[in-house]
C-alpha cells in the first residue's frame, strides 16, 4: 500500500486528495448509503469502506486539521483505568476474531483478492 496522496487541493494548501483517510472521517449521508458500509464490520473494516469507495468519494485529508479521537498512544506514567480496558477489547479485536475473519473473508471474496501484502 503507497503512502502518500494524489495531489493538493487547490485553494487549501494544507489539503491534499487522497483516496482514505485513517481513523476518523466526516461524511455526507447519501454518498456513505452509496458506497455501503457492512454493520457487521462497523468497528473493523475501515480501510474496507474506503476500497469499496474508490471512484465514488471524493476524499480529501487536511494536515491542519487535528480530531482527538481514539488514540492508540499510550502514556507509560498514565494507568488505564477499568472502563479504558474494556473499551479497547471492543474496540480493537484480536487479528484471530470473528469480526476480523469475516472482514478479510469479505474483503477478499468482494473485490476477488486472492493475495495481499503491506509494509
């Protein structure tokens, strides 16, 4: 997978056009219902969303524009407390969960993938 985007967004110099964004994404209703998002995968199928998007959203990211939303940073000096934890075993299933399974299974039944690599 390249990182990177396609070009910069005329007007917004710290705006690019990309074709995903990590992590948290505002949206139009109608243009979400069209792409299709799969309930059973609301919390694991983020990059899948976009892939099944690609040529019908228009995808912009903003360097300066900051949402504080989920991090995965941990502070060493800062405990997790009791509630933190059981949010972050719904949140962030095993790679060998049910919810993940059938996301790979989807993603590559979907699109015909018969192999993938990353970095």
């Amino acid at each position: 997978m390249r990182r990177g985007y396609h070009h910069v967004i005329q007007g917004f110099p710290n705006c690019v056009v990309t074709d995903g964004v990590i992590n948290f994404f505002l949206a139009r209703t109608e243009k979400v219902q069209q792409v299709g998002f799969d309930p059973r995968l609301a919390r694991v199928a983020h990059l899948e969303f976009f892939i099944d998007g690609l040529g019908a959203l228009h995808v912009g990211s903003c360097d300066d524009v900051i949402v504080n939303h989920a991090t995965k940073i941990r502070l060493p000096w800062i405990s997790q407390s009791e509630s933190d934890k059981t949010y972050a075993k719904f949140r962030y299933p095993p790679a060998a969960s049910d919810a993940t399974q059938t996301k790979n299974g989807l993603l590559f039944f979907k699109n015909r993938f018969q192999c993938l690599t990353h970095n």
